[in-house]
C-alpha cells in the first residue's frame, strides 16, 4: 500500500472497497502489523491494519453499539466486562456509557494501535480511557484471560482482526475454553466474525469451536457499511440461555436503566432482537 | 470505464467497490446508456448500467427476494403486478415464482439491457420470459401508467437506476399521481431508494413525493452485498394501510400460499417484518 490518492483495500484479493485520501495521517510498522491512518474524502478518519479497513469516524457507531449494546443488554446485569483487541478505544467508550459496567479491561496486544488512535482518532475512545472504570493493558489477550481468575467476568468481548495474523490465536480451542472459565454464571462472549457471503468459514469454523465450551452458540448480523458484502456476523457463546430470548420491551427496559436508550444511531431494543433472525444463506453456517 | 483487468464502480466519486475481471463478455452504448456485462473472479457475472452495479449472479438473490416478496406478501392478494425497469428480467422471474399472481407486466426502456441480459445472464430471468403470465413491454414507464387503466394493478415495482439519467423520471410527481391511480383500492408500490448512508438524500426526496399521493409511506431495509455502504432501502407507499402491519406467522401463511416458502435464501417471514425497523440514523430521513 503506497501513500497515493487512493487507497485499495487489501481483505479479498479480487474485489474490496477503495477510499480516496484527503490526507495521510499516520504510518507505522509496528511488531505485529502495519498501521495506517488516513483522512478520506467520505468516511472521515480511517484506520487500517495490515491494509484491512477497522474503523472509520463516519460509520463506526454501526460497529460499536451491535457489538457493545446487544451482549451487555442481553445479559442484563453486566457489570465487569473484558474487552480483547479493540486498540482504537471505540468498543471501550460505548461499554462505559453502560451506568451499570462497574469495570471495563480492556487487552490490546498492540500498543501503537492504541498510541496513534488516541493520537489521530480522539473522537472514538473519547473520555473512556480516563475513566476510573477503565483499566487498559497492553499485552496479549490470551494470556491475560489464562491468568484471569475463574469468573471474573460477566461479559468478553472480543474486536479482532480477521483470523489471520495476530488475531489467530483468539479463533482457537485454547482462547474458548478460557473464556468460558474466566466467564460468571450467566457470562457471554461475542467476537466479530467477519462477512458471511465473502468469509464464510469463518462463521462456521469459529462456531464449531466455540460449540466445544459453551451449550449455547450462535449468530446476530449487523450491516456496517464498511465492512462490505452485506451483513457481518457477530457469533456468540453463552453458558446459560440462548443470546436472543428476550422482547423488544424487556431490552427497551434494560437499555433506558443502563442509560443509553435514545442515544443510539443504529441500535435500538427492534434491531437488537431483529438481529438474530438470520438469512438463509448465513444460518446454512451455523451448526445444526 | 476501459476494458481494464479491474473495473472501478463510479457511483460515487470518492469511494467505491472494485471487481477483477475475469473475462469481458459484452459491452454496448444504447440509446440511453452504457452497459457492460463481464466475469468477474468473486460474484459471477455482473451488470453494470453507465458504470454502477445493477446485478451480480452471487447475490441477486438478496435484492430480488426483498424488493418482490415483501409488497406481494405484504399486499396478500396481488393477483395484477407492474414491473418498472429490471430488464435482467429477475424481478420478473421472482414475481412469477408467485402461483397467487396472474399477470405480470414489466415495462424496460432499454431494449438492449433485456437482449444482453437474455443472452449473458440467462439464469437471472429464467424461465420467467416465455411465462404466459409475463408482458414484457420495451417502453417508457411513466408513458405506459400515464395510459393505463384506474386500478388495473395491485402491486408496482420500480427497479430503476438511481434518480440520474435514464431513471430520472421514476422519481417524480408526475409518476407517482399516476402510480396511485393505477393501483387498486389496496395497492401497493415500491421503489429502490439507495443506499442511504451514502445516499440519504434519495430516500428522503422520494418519501415526501410519494406522501404526496398516498396515505402511508414508509421504507424497510435489505443488505444487499454489492450495494456497498450498509443497508439499502426500498421504500413503499401504499393507498389503504401500512405495508408493516403483519405478524411473521400470517406472513408466513402467505408465503406458503404463494409457493414460496422455504425457497429463499435471504427472505424469511421474520427478515421480512423486522426490515421494517429501521435504524435510527435511516429513520431520521423519513417523513414524520
């Protein structure tokens, strides 16, 4: 990826998205991957990994609140949260508007991801890493939950990469069977797993795994409009009861206590219990 | 746009979806367009009109599925149905694929995208063009309404370009008076209004020209994978009650009344009614 006008996204080697850059904003290697932030002239700021788009200003609020709002909401009484990856401080900032969280740790294995995002994406981590909740670690996410107490966690969030490079280790047997240990009674876990009509192994194989450590396993899709190819799925593990047995009023009850009904721009209590309602096409990844 | 190995889509001037191509196989300058048909190495065959994506044979399906069977099902007795544009012939064939409906009329202007179409991308239209129920007309749409009878049509479904060029027209007053004077005591229309997290100005505009002649309007959402940007919209207008005021099971009912249950790989009883919430930042550019 040269720094030229336009920028070509790398994720499929025959078809992606391109942005045309106002501005060039930041550049590094670090140990783990290649960072860039740019400016594009549609999207605000963007920031790429490995030539992978992650977030831009314009639409990460899609990204964010399905992946914050529908486990804390679901699980209905979250107050300690583990957050894996998420470098650019946006799934940390919406799990503190939470009142409820009492504790966010958050473990991102890269600490140049989260010194250029603080940098040159202010607006996404916002106020959320001087908050007293907060605890942000540099380190690596598998071990941190290998060493994290049994139950100590209510809700795992998991903001990874795609399942290549440095984010293979969190789609492994390994990864699950901790989560599920460091998981409260009632714990859940979600990961981002990609664009089912592009990626859909990830979805089916991710899946299969997380079917080996928890009884409930399943899917919601949220339609984020930079991470091309319809719908992405955001897979989910449970250790007590299914992620989507609630109603539209029951979520709308524990959304205005946690603080954050009316505050959204693409969640709200419908598309949250809508979300789960797979296509045909996606559901075909899920094990029987 | 040149016979090059990518083919950049020129919707939008800064940010777009790209396709490497794997074999040309016909390009033509109609009297009202340029169309470009080519292999592409990710989605299979893909139409292009004056550079922006049409159809692809990987997920035609989503756009088809959701633009047909929500008003058919949704009206629950559309026996008369009026096609506006989609020479592929595939909103044609998914409307056949209604035992329920008796005639359907689709009215194209550009005779050249059906002769393409039908010669390139046989599959999309199927068997739908020797249907002794299908009249396919090569004609100007706002022509033939502004000719036909009061309520000779229960459903109309306009699958034109984007309101630029050729399509234009569809996005009027003068189309839609003469869309509700066709429809019957129950009618029904819908029409593509983009993408509106690039485009929010097209469902806005369209939904306060179609408010002007009907009761209700509205709009529901589908993630249509090369309609890059999140969801994309269709919105409706209807002459007697909401198009959203249906349970998944009497939906369902529909469905397998019409045949078409369990034949879809993105429509679902529950897909279909949960497409009518819409995210807040798509909900804020409708009327109140």
């Amino acid at each position: 990826m040269a720094l030229d006008a336009w920028v070509n996204e790398s994720l499929y080697p025959a078809w992606g998205q391109r942005f045309r850059v106002k501005r060039w904003l930041a550049r590094a290697e670090s140990a783990f991957q290649d960072i860039a932030i740019f400016e594009s002239e549609t999207h605000g700021r963007v920031l790429m990994l490995d030539g992978v788009v992650q977030i831009t200003e314009a639409d990460e609020f899609v990204y964010q609140e399905m992946i914050v709002h529908v486990p804390l909401l679901a699980h209905g009484a979250a107050e300690r949260v583990l957050i894996i990856g998420a470098g650019d401080g946006g799934v940390l900032h919406r799990v503190l508007a939470h009142r409820t969280v009492s504790r966010a740790v958050m473990v991102e294995i890269d600490g140049e991801v989260i010194r250029l995002a603080r940098a040159f994406l202010p607006d996404i981590g916002g106020t959320a890493w001087e908050d007293p909740r907060a605890e942000v670690i540099v380190g690596d996410g598998i071990a941190y939950v290998r060493e994290a107490p049994d139950a100590s966690f209510d809700v795992m969030i998991v903001d990874s990469t795609d399942p290549i490079g440095v984010g293979e280790v969190l789609f492994t047997d390994a990864f699950y069977a901790e989560a599920a240990r460091v998981l409260s009674a009632h714990g859940v876990v979600v990961n981002q797993c990609g664009v089912p009509f592009m990626q859909g192994e990830e979805l089916a194989e991710t899946s299969r795994r997380r079917q080996r450590f928890f009884p409930h396993v399943g899917a919601y899709v949220a339609a984020v409009p930079t991470y091309v190819g319809g719908f992405m799925t955001l897979g989910w593990a449970a250790k007590e009861s299914p992620l989507a047995a609630h109603t539209p009023a029951e979520i709308r009850a524990r959304a205005e206590a946690a603080g954050i009904l009316g505050k959204t721009r693409y969640w709200t209590p419908e598309i949250h219990t809508g979300a789960f309602h797979l296509p045909p096409y996606i559901a075909a990844l899920l094990p029987p």
